[in-house]
C-alpha cells in the first residue's frame, strides 16, 4: 500500500557519528532501499548519500536512468560533499552499474566510483576487506523465496480484471448451448471460469514458483506452458462430467483464452527478474504480445463454435 509514493527526501544523511574519514554509500530515494542499507550497516558510522530516484528501488532506476551520472554528480555538488569528507571514494550499489559511468563522475566532481557488492547485508564483509567484493558478493541469486516473494505484486492486480473476465465468460456460458441458461451457465460457465482461473494461478503463482524448471528463457513462453499444462489438467478433470459433441472445441478454446492470459502475466515478472535485459524484454514483448491476441482471439472463435457443435 502506497509503495508509489513511499520515499524519502534526496540527499546526504549521517547515520551513527560519521567524520571526514567515514565511507559515503549511495542508495536510492525508495524507503525500502534506504532501511535495507541502514540496517544492514547497523551500529557502524557512515554517510548516506540518497540520489532522487523519484521513489525506485536502485536497479530498476539505474535501468530507467533516474539513478544515474547525472543525478549522482548533481546530488554530490548540491550535498557539498567535497567540503564534508577528506577522502574522495563513493560506494554504489552493484546493481547501480547500468545507469553510471563510473570514469564521467570522476571527471565531473572529482569522487571515484567504487561498487559494492549486489546485495546490501554484505556491506560490513566488503568494507572490512579492503572494499574488494568476492564471486559470491557479485552474484545475484533468486532463489524461490525471492520470487515467492513477488506473487502478490502480479497476484492482484491480475485478479481483479480477471475476476470481471471469468464473471462475463460464467455468464455467457449459458447462451447457445442446448439446456436453459442457468443450466448451461452452471456447467460451460463454471468450466470457463475455472479455466480463466487457472490461468491465473498458472501465471502469477506457478510461473514465478517454477521459473528455473520451466523450459525456454522468454517469461511469456514459461507462463504459457504453465498455463497450457494447467488448462489441460482441468479439462480432462472435467471432461467426464462435461462431455458433448463440441467440448473439444470448447475445452481448445479456453485452454488458448488461459494461456494466453497466463503468458501476459508472466510476461510481466521480467522486470523482477535477473534472468533478462531490457533490450531482450522489448525484444520478447514485440513477439508474445502479437501471439498472446492471436491466441486468445482464436480462442473466443473455438469457444463460440462448440455452441454449433451440440
């Protein structure tokens, strides 16, 4: 709630009892980065120099430019920070590197760049070896907690246009088909909004969970393995219990409409992720995005033609 707008105000902050000789680490103006930095530099003297991120976390800005040379360079002149220690060293985070040329910043103020390690809870291990990080510092895993983590985030918001989507598909699953309405809804209603559901289980829940074992690099292709293997399971769970001449038809097509929703959403975990860049997520969204329409599309055309199959 209000994590839009959860920030803290740009620039220098001292924690503990810093002097001249204390260490300037740099973080973004996104409150969680900024505690996640102070606690894990706990009971230690330092400066904190916060850049204007206009409240995004470090690596996401780095990737958006708001943490960059110019912010960085900027704030440093603004803070006074030549006047304040004696020494000329900042720390940024590792994750930082996309967005600031280290060799312009030196130029422009005077102060090199020195980035720390990936994570911030290895801070004290990095300064008390002589600022230098080792292979494990400079890793960044994402381990299931990380991305279980996440599932929220996708989680809800996807459920609330998909609830309005599996209301409408349960409604109109009693037009055309050969009983009355309501018990048309109760069977081919229910079995659509089931299917739409496990669509989006499959791309907020089981794409994140499963990310590593599930085949290919693009997110929208894992989410919509998911979502067909997830689709497929339901249909043949339901399949005794609704079997009609066109229920193949009717099982294609909202297997296709749930796949392609589970890709959207699992499209969406790319900028979570370390496992992608920006240019290969334009680069996938210019190809799913025209294949994810397709397939719902197609998938309506099916849907609507089990009706002529009864």
């Amino acid at each position: 709630m209000g994590r839009m707008t959860y920030t803290v105000d740009p620039g220098l902050y001292a924690m503990g009892a810093p002097d001249e000789n204390s260490p300037v680490l740099v973080t973004a103006n996104y409150k969680l980065s900024f505690d996640r930095l102070r606690a894990a530099w706990q009971h230690r003297n330092a400066w904190i120099l916060v850049l204007d991120t206009k409240g995004i976390n470090v690596w996401c800005a780095a990737g958006k430019n708001t943490f960059g040379t110019n912010e960085l360079v900027s704030r440093i002149q603004s803070s006074g920070l030549a006047k304040i220690v004696s020494h000329r060293k900042i720390i940024l985070p590792q994750l930082a590197a996309p967005g600031v040329a280290a060799h312009k910043v030196k130029r422009a103020c005077g102060f090199t760049v020195i980035y720390g390690p990936v994570e911030a809870h290895d801070l004290p291990a990095f300064m008390d070896n002589g600022m230098k990080a080792t292979g494990q510092m400079r890793t960044k895993y994402f381990p299931m907690s990380e991305r279980a983590v996440l599932i929220p985030m996708e989680f809800i918001p996807a459920a609330k246009w998909m609830a309005v989507l599996m209301l409408v598909f349960f409604l109109l699953g009693g037009v055309g088909f050969s009983g009355t309405w309501w018990a048309d809804v109760r069977i081919h209603g229910t079995f659509a909004a089931l299917m739409l559901a496990g669509g989006l289980v499959a791309g907020s829940v089981l794409t994140p969970l499963l990310l590593p074992r599930i085949p290919g690099r693009a997110f929208a292709a894992k989410g919509a393995i998911a979502g067909l293997l997830t689709s497929c399971a339901i249909a043949a769970a339901l399949a005794p219990a609704l079997y009609h001449p066109g229920f193949w038809a009717e099982a294609a097509g909202m297997a296709l409409s749930a796949t392609a929703a589970a890709s959207y959403i699992g499209m969406n975990f790319t900028g979570a992720s370390t496992y992608t860049s920006l240019s290969g997520v334009r680069r996938e969204m210019r190809t799913a995005v025209p294949a994810i329409i397709g397939a719902a599309v197609l998938g309506l055309v099916l849907w609507g033609a089990a009706r002529f199959m009864v």
